[in-house]
C-alpha cells in the first residue's frame, strides 16, 4: 500500500487497463473496478482490502453497482452478466448479448430496469424481474460510446428522468424513461436528436444531479456543458471550455477528457484526462476549483462515493499517444477529499 498526503492506492490492482470504476450503495459501499485483464475486482476502501475477484472470458468494459448483493458487467464479446457476490466465480450468470462489445451499462431507479449500450448501435433495455428479461432494444445509426441515466431529482422542479446515448459522428440522442417498459415489438424513439458542440469525437457523456441536463467531454480537451430545456432562454445557459491540455516546447498538446464524475451534493465535478491530470470544476460558476497533482498517467476512469468524501481514481495508460514498449502500472486510487476542493465558493 502506498499513501500520498490524503490518497491511498488500493492493493491488488487489476494487472491491464481499468475500463470503468463504480460504488455500491448503502453505509460504507465496495468499490467496483472493471477491467481488460479479464477481471471484475470488489474493494473495501476502508480497509484497503481485496474483497472478491471474478474472472471472465472476455475483457469487461463496464459495470453497475445498484445492489449490495450483485453487480451487473459488459463485455468486450458482447456478453451481460449478473454477478453475484456471495457465490464466487460460479456466481456469474449471463443475462443476454449484444452483437459487438457492450461499451456502458445504466441501471434506472425508477424503472427498475438496466440499460446496455453497444458498438453494435443499439442500446438494450432489461428487466431480471421477468423470465425473458430482453425488454426493448433501441436501434442507433452509430456505435454507442457512452451514455448515462438522469434520474429525477427531489429537490428539482425537472421531469422525467432521462437516458442519454452519445454515439460515433457526434451523435447525441435523448430518451424518455417512461417510454423503457414497450416489449420488444415496440419502438422507442428519441424526444431530442442532437449533435455535439464539440468538434470532435465524444469520450464521455455525465448527467447533472439536478436532472437538468449533461456534461460532455470529447478526445480535443474540451467539455460542454448542456441543459435539456429546448426553450431559448435555457439553450442560452450552455456553454464549453477547454481543459486538460500542455504547452510543450512551444506547442499546444491537447489530451482526451477521458472521464466526469459529479459530486452527489454540491453538483461539482471532476474530470480526468489523457494527460493524467485530474481538476474539480464549478460548473455553475464557471470556475475550477482545484487541480490535483499529476498522475503517473492517463485517468482512464473516476467516482464519487455516495457520500462525496472519497473519489475513486484508476489511473491506467490509455493508448493516446499510441502502443509503448513501456508505460506505468495500472492503480487504483482512493483520495479523501476535503469540502474546499469540492465545495462551490461563494461569488465575490
């Protein structure tokens, strides 16, 4: 275990790329880490401990944790698995496929439904409380690169709680959850079709707490910040800005915003890039809060814990600057964040 001022790197580390990090729920939840050596990994943060290690056939690109007895993982062959904690490696159990890798994975609170998203162009909706648990799938034009699940907030006047699949060519289409529970006869179509701001390829795509829109990063160092209100005045409230990028003998070197995550109560966030630096922003404000040190390298993924006082770091080399002989190990991180790096400052 190493420990660096209020970070600490959690033993055992998968042994090839972290594709995706995620916490469980309830008091002190396990970390979730997905990964291309073949292996989903369970960690108790608190202790530094290796809970539990599944080993796959297949790279597994994504995960969801919404369950403290199993979680749910997309592989690089297509393949949905449930996984169930307490059973070991033959705990897991394959729901369904895709044709090609699943890239993401949501799961809806209020729908009670998991949605997949692939590069076979279709997003999938199941549900494991029926025996043939293939609900809809969802047709797309592109490969699906990311997508992310805005549940309805308490505290905000913004319904219905939406999906959001960001796909190749810049694509963006946005779904009403209501319209998740059609058999596979139906047809679900976007209520907003839109293309990125951004000039170039999108990386990840994090909805707002709030419910009331989406942050969106691309491969050119740059992030937008979206509201999904088509009215004028709410379209006028949008904007992007520049980040994770170097000056390097004269030149500017731009890295991909590999990875967002919001902070559960003060709707801050966190982005990670391919230049392994990790910055906290204010999205409403329009400032940056904090710049962590450099890491090793890339920021393949992050998450905030549900409580906002630990954000989960893989720090793991992803092939922006192409094959290398060489490159840093794959870590995970654990960083014990403090309400000055996280917490809004008031406006002057």
């Amino acid at each position: 275990m190493a420990q660096v001022g209020s970070e600490i790197e959690l033993a055992n580390p998968p042994t090839d790329g972290v594709s995706s990090l995620c916490f469980g729920v309830g008091p002190s939840p396990l970390l979730l880490a997905t990964s291309w050596d073949c292996t989903s990994s369970l960690y108790n943060v608190n202790d530094n401990t290796l809970r539990a290690r599944f080993e796959h056939d297949r790279p597994i690109l994504c995960g969801v944790f919404p369950d403290r007895n199993r979680f749910y993982v997309g592989s690089l062959d297509g393949s949905f698995c449930e996984v169930d904690i307490s059973s070991g490696d033959s705990g897991i159990r394959e729901i369904g496929v895709h044709e090609k890798a699943i890239r993401c994975v949501s799961y809806c609170v209020e729908k009670n439904v998991l949605v997949t998203g692939s590069w076979d162009s279709t997003c999938k909706v199941w549900d494991l409380r029926s025996s043939s648990p293939l609900v809809s799938t969802i047709p797309l034009p592109n490969k699906v690169f990311t997508m992310d699940l805005s549940n309805s907030s308490p505290n905000s006047n913004v319904s219905p709680s939406k999906l959001v699949v960001g796909t190749a060519a810049r694509n963006v289409y946005i779904y009403d959850l209501r319209n998740l529970g059609m058999d596979n006869k139906g047809s679900i179509e976007p209520i907003q079709r839109r293309e990125s701001s951004l000039k170039y390829q999108t990386r990840t795509i994090k909805c707002f707490p709030d419910g009331s829109g989406y942050a969106l990063s691309s491969i050119e160092g740059r992030v937008a910040m979206e509201y999904f209100d088509p009215s004028p005045a709410s379209q006028a409230r949008k904007y992007a800005f520049k980040c994770h990028r170097q000056t390097v003998d004269g030149q500017d070197v731009v890295y991909p915003v590999n990875a967002i995550s919001f902070h559960p109560s003060f709707g801050t966030f966190a982005t990670g890039g391919g230049d392994g630096i990790i910055n906290i922003w204010d999205g409403q404000n329009k400032k940056r809060l904090c710049q962590f040190h450099r890491y090793p390298t890339s920021i393949s993924a992050l998450a905030f814990d549900p409580t906002g006082t630990i954000l989960a770091i893989a720090n793991s080399y992803t092939f922006e600057e192409g094959e290398k002989t060489t490159y840093p190990p794959d870590t995970i991180l654990i960083r014990n964040v403090t309400e000055a790096e996280v917490k809004p400052k008031p406006r002057v």
